[in-house]
C-alpha cells in the first residue's frame, strides 16, 4: 500500500524535492510499521494497543480495534468487526466505547447476502447491546452506523430495547462527546 501511495504521489513529491519550494531531503518519505495485536505505541502520555476483532474476508490477525489509555482515561475503538471478546476485555469499565453498529430490526429488509455478510462483518444493535452490558463502559458512542433505514434515535431505541441502560449516543462528525 505504501509502495503504491508513494507512486501516486510521485508528481507532487518530485516538485516539493526539486522544486523551488524549500524542502528537507527525507521529509516526503513514508515510514511503514506492520501492526500486530498487543502494544502498537507507548509514550510518557498514552498507550495505544492494538485489539484482534474480526471482520468477514479479513485473514486473523489482520483486522483491530485500538484501546488507548491515558493517566486519566480509557477509550477503546472497536474498529469494524463482529462482537469480539477482546473489546470488552479491553474495556472493562472504560471511560468510552466507540463502537460500530448497524440496525437489527432494519436487518430483515436487506436481501439475504447482505444479511450474510453484515452478519459476519458488523455488530447488530441487540449484539451490542450484550456487548455493552459486559464491557459496562462509562459511555457508548455509535459509530460507522449501518443505518439501513433507521434513524440515531431508531439504533438508540433498539440497543435499549434490547436490554442496555447505560449512557449512549450515535456520533456525528464533528461532534463532541
């Protein structure tokens, strides 16, 4: 990916190294790091890991979600993935859990291959909603919402309705939370 970002580039990063526009020799060069599950990032500040979760077509090992941690905070991503195990562990009363979802109830309407793969791909509000309950974190936000239909009150109302009380949202860009 990386090898192809530089070839796509390659215009601009010849006219920003040869050009008039002042420039540092090694400033354009991409640096690669392979992601493993465990310890990505550490410094005086946060910890970033990396979270094995599971994605249909994506190999083991391949797709994440990210726990970051802070003196003060915990934040876990789920990254695109069906209910995983290792987000609640890595939540554990965490102080917010973004998590993916898409609608349960709507789920029906799509054709069977698309429920297919949303199923072995996404998390339905009723998984999550268990999900939640285990992992207990201080807020759930909804993100990358499979909508299918329905609306942010209409996946709020599902998750609820499928036995989740504590504090939720569904984000929106630019929103703060």
């Amino acid at each position: 990916m990386g090898e192809h970002l530089t070839a796509a580039y390659q215009a601009d990063i010849t006219n920003r190294t040869t050009g008039l526009q002042p420039h540092t020799e090694n400033g354009w060069k991409l640096e690669v790091q392979e992601v493993k599950a465990g310890t990505v990032y550490k410094d005086s500040v946060v910890t970033v890991t990396a979270l094995p979760v599971h994605h249909d077509g994506w190999p083991a090992g391949t797709s994440f979600g990210y726990r970051f941690q802070t003196a003060d905070r915990v934040i876990v991503v789920s990254g695109d993935e069906t209910p995983t195990e290792s987000i609640v562990t890595a939540c554990n009363g965490c102080d917010v859990l973004l998590h993916e979802v898409f609608s349960a109830r709507r789920l029906s309407e799509r054709t069977p291959d698309w429920q297919t793969y949303h199923t072995d791909a996404h998390t339905s509000t009723v998984q999550l909603a268990a999900l939640a309950q285990r992992a207990k974190p201080k807020l759930l936000i909804l993100y990358h919402q499979l909508f299918m239909g329905a609306s942010d009150d209409d996946l709020i109302a599902e998750i609820r309705a499928a036995g989740y009380a504590g504090p939720v949202v569904s984000a929106r860009d630019l929103g703060i939370y």
